[in-house]
C-alpha cells in the first residue's frame, strides 16, 4: 500500500511534467484575456466609436476578426464588440503557473505559500515585514511615509484616456 | 516492483491521454481538485495557530503521513523534495509587494526622499500608467515617483514600483525618451528580474520561497533578503542578458503606445553625452555604447512606427519651470 502511495505520488509528478511540456493544437477560436479595468468594449473598430460598455481585469473574450489596431470580439452572454488589441492577453492576468500549483498541492498550501497576510485581508498601506525592515534600517519615517503617497497616488483612468487622446497615442493613433 | 511500475506507467498514460483531449482538460483546475480533495480538513473547536504547525501538513504529501503509508523521514524527505522545487517556482504577487515595497523605503532614503512638484508627478504618473497598460503583467499596480537627486538614474523595485531620478528628467528632450525609460523599468517589474536573480542565487533561494506570514514572524531572514536584493539594484546591477531584454521590451511597451521607438536610444545617447563614467548609472548597467548599438538595430525592425510622435512639445510644456 505504501509503495503504492508512493508511485502515485511519483506519477503525478509525472503528469505535471507532461502537462507542462505538452502543447495542445490551437483551437479554433482564439481565447483572450482583458488587460486592465475599465478596458473600452466599442461599437466599431475605431477610437471615436461608441463605447458599448466597460470591461473588468481578467474578463474572457472570443476574437472574432482582427485588424491592425482593434479585435472584433465576443463575450460570454454573445455580446460583440472591438477591443483596442494591446489591451488583450493571452494569459489570464494573476492565473498561478502549473508549478506554483503543483508544489501546493502536493506539500501544502500553508507551508509553502501563505498567500494571505498575517491579518487575513489584502494589505492597505505597508505591512508588518516592511515597517519592521524599515526599523530596523534606520530608515526615516518620511521615507515610509513617502512608499506609502506613492502607493495612494492615483491618476484617473479617464485622465490617462484623455491624455492618450490629446497626443494622439494608444487606441486615438492615426 | 513490476506491480509499481505497472502503476507509473498507468499515470503517464493517463496523463498523456488527459492532456491530448486539452480542449477539456485543464490541469489547473483539476490540481485545485486534487488540493482541495487532500487539503487537511479544519477544526472549528480548534483553530489553527498562526506560527508553523507541528505534526502532518497538507497535500499529497500530508495525506500520505495521516494515513500512515508513509513515516515521518519519507515525509520529511518527500517535503524537502517538495521545498526545492517551490523555490524555483515565482514568488507570489503579495511577497513580491513586500518585497518592493521595503527596497522603495530604501530607495527615498538613500537618494534623498521625494521631489515635490505635483505638476511634475502628475506628468510622469500619466506617462507611466499609459506605458504600464500595455505590459505583460498588468494585474500589478504601477507606482511612479521622482527621487530628489541630480545623479541620472532610475530604478523598479519588485511590485510595481517604479522611480526616476530628478536629475534624469532634466536631460530628456521629449517625452518618447520619458516613456522608453518608464518602458525600460516597468519591464523590469514584468519580467521580474531582480526576483528571479534572487532565486537563482543558492544562499537566498530558500528565504526567496516563504511565504508573507513567514516574512512577518523572521524579520531577520525577510532583512537578509532585502539586503540581498538591494546589493543587486544599487551596486552590482542585475546581469547584463537581464538589462538588455528590458531595453527590448521598454521599447516594445512604448511602441504598442504609440511612441517613436527610438526615445530609449536618443535617451542613452545623451546619457553617455552628458553623464561622468564615474555615475552609479555606469556601475549598475552595461556600458552606453552596447546599449546604444543594440538598440539602434532594435529600433531599425519598427518600420512602421518610424512615423510615430515625440511629443518634444507636450514634454517642455508639462516640464517647464518644474524641473
């Protein structure tokens, strides 16, 4: 029974290993990922069209047709749109690699990678490890007080569009 | 012995079989099956302790000891196995913050804290946050600052956060050259170089695969990898492969913008113009000259943005009587 277990461990490794070296032949649509919140879901291929509806991190998107700036899309409910290209992904954004995955699984989450903080919750301003780096440095308070402005710093997703827009860059380029 | 191999055998197979039907099959979803099918049942009257917990942990592994088809030694043995190979896994998002985030207190503090001009922020965060949108890996949150120091240079810490000298701003000429250099360290961010110089380096590898409770009960280890990381960034510099790929992308990520491609060339040019061979830029980086060369045969395969904008005009407009 012990061998057993043993050889079973041994061959999921295996599976990983194979998992990892395989590649699948390319299906026939085309799965993307969108890049950033906010991400402009447009009534026609163009920067000037209307905005059909604004799309979240990580939303899937089938493309459809492509152009040189935008992609023809479709969402999950069939909704279709055109998406400025550089906004997309092949990767969905935060997915954990295969062998982040595996090590967790086989030894543990726990153990090996405590994704969660001490307190339990997403961290809002510096952690326990860096004040406490920061003490024992000799680092100024102002210098932590200045990581943390420059973590609450934020410009406008809208202002950052506009100014796209002004100098006629990203979806606004001719 | 045939009865094991037998059994080998059956899993590549099946594992083969599994991943050749890949249009169903995701071996993403079905390790978070095995994990949650193997993860240690919680006990309400009990709740676990904080530090590291004695006894069995969880996974295959773990399952194995609590069902007693193993001893502890295998265990011990199968979970260092487990260890090495997590080390060279990446870090995750919220250690890499902690990381970046205690290297950017070091980064004000040596280099002479923030430089205070709102206007002039604003200008570089705007640049920033529209390079940053078409890189690789946009589910990290970008932070921009100016460091108030007359040396030219620039730095990313892991994280996000991304710095640029006072004294470096005021050599640019347009704001192409702003937005390669912005490239050029967010790539560094994406890419994450300085973590995986870190873990590929024996003597931090180990503390480089804790996890952030572990980073917060052992201040001294979470000291010595900052330490370790900080000598990369500030005095040796990260390899040369690592500096030259960031140049590639930085002009990528600038490009899929809409800049002219070669704003990180001019920008190296004036650098090796204007800067003393003795700056700490020299130091951490390869020499302009490379730079300049590799970049120019870059620029050369971005025909058709050969036409894109400089914005010389925009950059002394948001830049005048601020720098």
């Amino acid at each position: 029974m012990r061998s057993i277990f043993t050889s079973l461990v041994f061959a999921a490794f295996l599976l990983q290993t194979v998992g990892a070296l395989w590649s699948p032949p390319p299906l026939a649509a085309e799965t993307l990922y969108v890049k950033t919140n906010g991400t402009k879901l447009r009534a026609e291929g163009s920067a000037r069209a209307k905005v059909v509806t604004r799309l979240r991190i990580g939303t899937p998107v089938t493309v459809l047709m492509k152009t040189k700036r935008f992609y023809k899309v479709s969402l999950a409910g069939g909704r279709q749109g055109w998406i400025f290209k550089f906004k997309l992904t092949a990767k969905a954004p935060g997915a954990k690699k295969g062998g982040s995955r595996f090590a967790e699984v086989l030894g543990g989450r726990q153990q090996f990678s405590a994704r969660e903080s001490a307190s339990g919750s997403s961290i809002r301003g510096l952690g326990p490890a860096t004040r406490t780096y920061a003490r024992n440095k000799g680092i100024s308070a102002q210098s932590v007080q200045a990581v943390e402005n420059m973590e609450n710093y934020r410009v406008d997703l809208d202002d950052v569009d506009s100014f796209l827009q002004e100098g006629r860059l990203g979806a606004y380029a001719p | 012995m045939k009865k094991r191999f037998i059994i080998i055998i059956l899993g590549v197979l099946l594992g083969v079989a599994a991943v050749g039907s890949a249009s169903a099959f995701n071996l993403g979803g079905f390790l978070d099956e095995v994990e949650k099918q193997t993860r240690p049942p919680e006990k309400k009257q009990n709740p676990q302790p904080k530090a590291r917990q004695p006894g069995a942990s969880g996974g295959l592994i773990g399952l194995g000891e609590n069902l007693g088809l193993f001893d502890k030694k295998t265990s011990n043995l199968l979970q260092q196995g487990a260890k090495t190979f997590q080390a060279f896994q990446p870090i995750g998002l919220e250690e890499e913050k902690a990381i970046g985030a205690s290297l950017a207190a070091r980064v004000f503090d040596r280099y002479g804290g923030p430089y205070n001009n709102p206007g002039l922020l604003r200008y570089v965060n705007l640049v920033g946050q529209a390079v940053a949108g078409m890189s690789d890996r946009t589910e990290v949150e970008y932070h921009f600052a100016i460091i108030n120091t007359n040396e030219p240079n620039a730095f990313a810490t892991p994280g996000g956060y991304v710095f640029v000298s006072i004294g470096l701003l005021r050599l640019l000429e347009n704001e192409a050259q702003l937005a390669g250099v912005l490239g050029h360290e967010i790539a560094h961010i994406s890419h994450q170089h300085a973590l995986k110089t870190i873990q590929r380096g024996r003597r931090l590898q180990g503390i480089s695969a804790l996890g952030l409770a572990a980073f917060n009960e052992n201040p001294e280890k979470f000291g010595r990898l900052i330490d370790g990381i900080s000598d990369i960034i500030f005095t040796r510099g990260l390899d040369k492969d690592l500096e030259f790929e960031a140049d590639k992308m930085g002009v990528e990520y600038a490009a899929r913008v809409g800049y002219n491609p070669s704003g990180l060339r001019d920008f190296i040019r004036i650098l090796g113009q204007k800067t003393r061979s003795g700056s700490i830029f020299f130091s951490t980086h390869p020499p302009p000259r490379a730079r300049y060369d590799r970049l120019s045969r870059l620029v050369a395969g971005y025909r058709a943005a050969a036409g894109n904008p400089r914005l010389a005009e925009r950059f002394r407009r948001e830049t005048k009587g601020r720098l």
